[in-house]
C-alpha cells in the first residue's frame, strides 16, 4: 500500500513533540512522524500508550504483549507484530510463547493467564466486548480491579494502532525488516 499521508522528517516531528509535550522517545517512530500532524490528538494518543507502557501500568509485562502480538496477528498489522516482537524480545518472552499467539488454543507453552487474556483478545476483536464466562476466567487471574480495567483499554489501544497503522499505511522505521521468523507474516 502506497503512503497516504507524507510523514513529517525526525527533525519535525520532534519539534511537533516537544510542543506538544509528547515523550519525546515517540517522535521518531513512523506512526508519530504522522499522527503529529495532527498535535492534539498525538498527545492524546501517546498520552495512552505512555501510561500502558511506562507510567501507571499494572497490568503485567508479558499478558500486555502477547495481546498485542495477537491483535497484530489476527489483524495483520505488520508494523504491530514487528515493533511487539522487539519488545516482547526485549521482556525475556521466549520466542515459542510470541509465535504461539498465532494458533494459542493448540498452543502448549501458554500458561492459564496467557489463555486467559488471549481469549479476551479474540473475544473484543470478534465481537466487540469479552464474555461473562471469558470475564470470569480472567478475573481468576488479574486479581485487582485496575488490572482488568487496564485489561480491556489495552485490548482497544493496540486494536486502535492496527487500525491507525494499517489505514494510514504506516511504514515501519527505516533499517526495520518485518518479522517472518519462520516465513509466516500476519
């Protein structure tokens, strides 16, 4: 898919950034060299992802990324499933459980809690919300009140940059290959 909207040069978008009080981390990713052509809803958008990833975020480190690896999987969101295996990567999850989102309930390596949130993953991206029964098994697993409330944000977050990513056929950073570690792409 060819670009559809021009992304701003690092030196732009960094500029945009500081104006617009983004961490300033986010100006030189692709998806913020675009979306901060628009500043206001940039902020708002990074102001998210800040919190799920950095600053108030309490749902645990591994659940979070492999519901992002499996929104990018189902969605094929490239860009997602590429920047995501980096991070989860970077968190010490062996690369059998990442590859395992792709096919989770013949998966052997996954715990119940990974289960657990991957059914609520499949469940808001089919049908918008996650079942009682779905609700109840995580609930067995995110103890807090905040967790499960983090739970589904996160779920819609990373559902909103598949979207954001693949309709403004976002490219991935320069010198950044996809991911196929075995030749299957989402």
């Amino acid at each position: 898919m060819s670009e559809r909207i021009p992304m701003l040069s690092v030196d732009e978008s960094k500029a945009r950034a500081a104006a617009a009080g983004l961490n300033p981390q986010f100006a030189p990713l692709s998806v913020f060299r675009i979306l901060l052509k628009h500043p206001q809803l940039a902020k708002e958008v990074a102001g998210t992802l800040g919190t799920l990833l950095f600053t108030g975020n309490v749902l645990d480190a591994r659940l979070r990324e492999l519901l992002i690896m499996r929104i990018g999987w189902v969605t094929g969101s490239v860009y997602e499933w590429t920047q995501h295996w980096r991070v989860a990567r970077g968190l010490d999850i062996p690369e059998a459980d990442i590859l395992a989102v792709r096919d989770w309930r013949n998966a052997k390596t996954l715990s119940a809690a990974d289960r657990a949130v991957l059914a609520a993953t499949d469940e808001t991206l089919e049908r918008g919300a996650i079942s009682d029964a779905t609700w109840a098994d995580c609930c067995k697993h995110l103890a807090t009140d905040e967790e499960r409330i983090e739970l589904v944000v996160a779920i819609g977050n990373w559902s909103l940059f598949s979207q954001l990513l693949k309709s403004l056929a976002v490219p991935l950073e320069e010198g950044i290959a996809p991911w196929p570690p075995d030749g299957r792409v989402p």
